[in-house]
C-alpha cells in the first residue's frame, strides 16, 4: 500500500469515528440529590454520573435528606474538589420539608412505631440544620451557587428543552418547588430517574410491622382437596428433574453429535425428540405449579370447601397425566413417522414451545377450564362476602383466568 493510500485511509476512518461521537450525544444530567457526605451511596452516585463518558452533568441540585442541606452542600463541594471537577455547579435547594416538621414525624412514630432511619432527624444522628459536623476529607474553598435548586431546575430545562434528564436520588422537594414555581418544568424535562423502591429498606415501616408475628398458616388443617394437590408437585419434581436431564442430553448431542459421554445414546432417543420434550417439559411443570398451587390456596382463601372438591382435584389430575404422558409418547412417534396421518392429532403441530399434538391441546385446554371452575367454586363464599380483601381477590381470579389462555398459547 501506497503511503498516500494509507494516509487517506486514516482521515477517512478519522471522520468516521468523530461523526460517531456527534451521534452519540451524551445525556444531560442534573443531579438532585440529599448528598449526605462524605463517600456515602449519596455521594458515590453523583461521582459516577459525572465520571461516565455517556453524561453531562449540568449541575448538583441538593436537598436535605440524608443529612442536612448545608452540610451536604458542603460535602459534594468538597468531593468535587477532590476529584477536580468544580466546575459543575453545586446549588442549595430546600432545607426543610415542604409538608412534614419534625415533630410531627415523632408524634407519628409514638403512634405508629418508630422508624429506623429518618435522615437528618434520625435521633442518633441528630445536630441542628447550621452545624455542619466532621469534614475527615477537609473542608471546601469553593462555595456553592447563588441560585437556588428549583430556579435552576426550571432555567436549566428552558435552556435545553427536552433534553434534561433528572436524576432524583433524594426527597422530590426541589421538584415541588421547581413545579410550583413552573407548572412547564415536567413537560420541558426530558426524563425522571428516581429511586422507588429498597431491596434493604432500613425502616419499620408499618406497612412491614403489620405483617403477624405467627406464621397465620401454621395451624392450617389441609382440606382433603388440599391433600389432593400433593401429588401434582411430586409430578412438577419429576418433570423438572427430566426436563433438566433431557437439556443436559441435548446439549451433549450439540457437543458430541450423537452421543452421551461416548454411548450413542441418539439411537434410541433422537436429538429432535429430546429437544422438544425439553422444551415442552418446562411448560407442563410450570403449568402444573400453578394450577396446583390456584387449587391449593382457593379453599384456604374460600374459608372451607364445596361439596366434591376433591374428587374434582383428583379428575383433573388424572386428565393432566393423561394430556403430560399422551403428548410426550404422541411426539415420541409422531417424530419417528410412526402416527401415519394422525401425527398432527397426536403427535405435534411444529410449534416453537407448546409442540403437542391438537388432541392434547384441546385436551389441555378442557382441564384448564374445568380448573378454572374448581377454582371459581372454592372462591365463591369469599368473593360473596365483598369485604375489604374484595379487590384483592378480584385480582386472583382475573390473574387465574389469564393464566389459562397463556398456558394454552404458544
Ligand atoms: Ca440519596
């Protein structure tokens, strides 16, 4: 290659490169934060927004939360000096709440229970709003800006309309306040981020409080429909333990061609048949998990159980080995061109997932009515009742039916 070709190739793959980086326009990012310091998950989260290359970080908008308003406006001053970056704009936003005062949350406490963490009006951690406490990292030169958090909010998403991202990671007073100062400022963001729920909440919570200190079920005395179901999850083991048996032969055959650790197992269990009984395994426990788990907790939700529950627990039982066994053998020769012209009835429909015969479809779809209606009678005394628990119910009887056509479908 010429050096003039080599040269040209360079500016061209130069352009090509630089064209890309216009296109990926990086995200602008306000950061509204409760930014208690220092080198706290408040304060981490604002060093990786500005750290990484696909965001622009407009400016640290900061609440109390955490901790108190001006010291953690003095902390993010701090990190952001630490790591060079004090050119981002740090600017004070609402230092109290806009509904609640202290004191309304410890009479709420006093009635409710107490809550583990309360911020800056946590009592183990309680000092006045001026009192910043210790700086271990070193106090800040810089100061903050002059404008406060809802201005800029709403300034800054004039300046960009449609283009701000809001990333909320503390109380929303800022927001309040930026709405109320400007009812456009949601319609000119171009997104909220936010925190919404804790997979570690530090709170006793009363919604969590109220959960018994009792198992309520332990003494439960299965009805004998109950009973009944027993036996669908020994079915749900079994079909879980050769669906997992029938992936690990399946994916020897993708290895090994033929064979299992070397035993030409394929001679008598052909890749095609293994992995359609693989896939169509997983359907039949899953489904049987569920229509066993609906029958088990209906009478139990229903306060008792209708005349002949349990003998139409055992029916459907009985039918679900049937339409399990009889696809699974239909398949089994269907594929081996042993069904003739049945194999569409009998065999399988070439479907991705539910590959069963239409007879066993049909079949399948009849038991998932017939449970339906097992699971509507032992409800019905419940659902009779329309107490508060109604809509909840509601819910599982909707949910319940949903489930059948889902489990019918591909
Ligand atoms: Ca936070």
């Amino acid at each position: 290659m010429k050096l003039g070709q080599a040269r040209w190739i360079v500016l061209i793959a130069l352009a090509m490169t630089s064209m890309l980086a216009l296109g990926q326009e990086k995200r602008k990012i306000i950061i509204d934060q409760d930014a208690a310091g220092p080198a706290g998950t408040d304060q981490q989260s604002i060093l990786l927004l500005i750290q990484s290359p696909q965001t622009e970080v407009l400016g640290i908008t900061v609440v109390t939360g955490d901790a108190w308003l001006k010291s953690e406006v003095a902390h993010t001053l701090r990190t952001l000096e630490l790591i060079g970056r004090t050119d981002i704009p740090v600017v004070p936003g609402a230092e109290y709440p806009l509904v609640r005062r202290k004191r309304e949350t410890e009479l709420w406490e006093q009635r409710f229970g107490s809550i583990a963490w309360v911020g800056a009006w946590t009592p183990r951690v309680y000092h006045p709003p001026d009192e910043l406490g210790q700086f271990p990292e070193g106090k800040p030169t810089t100061k903050p800006s002059d404008e406060d958090a809802a201005h800029f909010l709403v300034r800054m998403v004039h300046k960009f309309p449609g283009e701000v991202t809001i990333y909320e990671g503390g109380p929303m007073t800022n927001l309040a306040l930026a709405i109320s100062i400007d009812p456009e400022f949601p319609k000119l963001a171009r997104e909220l981020i936010f925190m919404g729920a804790s997979l570690n909440p530090q709170t006793d919570d009363p919604e969590f409080a109220n959960t018994p200190n009792t198992d309520p079920l332990i003494n439960l005395k299965p009805t004998p429909s109950q009973k009944a179901t027993i036996k669908y999850f020994f079915v749900v083991a079994a079909l879980w333990l050769l669906q997992i048996a029938l992936g690990a032969i399946t994916a020897h055959y993708g290895v090994e061609g033929q064979g299992f650790y070397g035993f030409n197992l394929s001679k008598y269990l052909p890749y095609t048949i293994a992995r359609t009984w693989h896939l169509q395994i997983a359907i039949f426990w899953i489904a049987t998990s569920w229509l066993a788990t609906g029958l088990y907790i209906a009478p139990a939700v229903g306060g008792g159980e209708p005349k002949g529950q349990r003998l139409g627990v055992n029916i459907l039982f009985g039918a679900l080995v049937a339409v399990v066994g009889g696809s699974l053998a239909g398949e089994y020769l269907g594929i081996q061109q042993k069904l003739g012209n049945l194999w569409f009835w009998f065999g399988s429909q070439g479907y991705e997932y539910v590959d069963l015969g239409r007879v066993w479809q049909i079949l399948l779809f009849g038991g998932l009515v017939f449970w339906l209606w097992l699971m509507y009678r032992a409800l019905a005394p419940a659902l009779k009742k329309r107490d508060e628990n109604f809509s909840l119910l509601t819910m599982f009887v909707i949910s319940a039916i949903a489930m059948a056509p889902r489990t019918r479908a591909r």
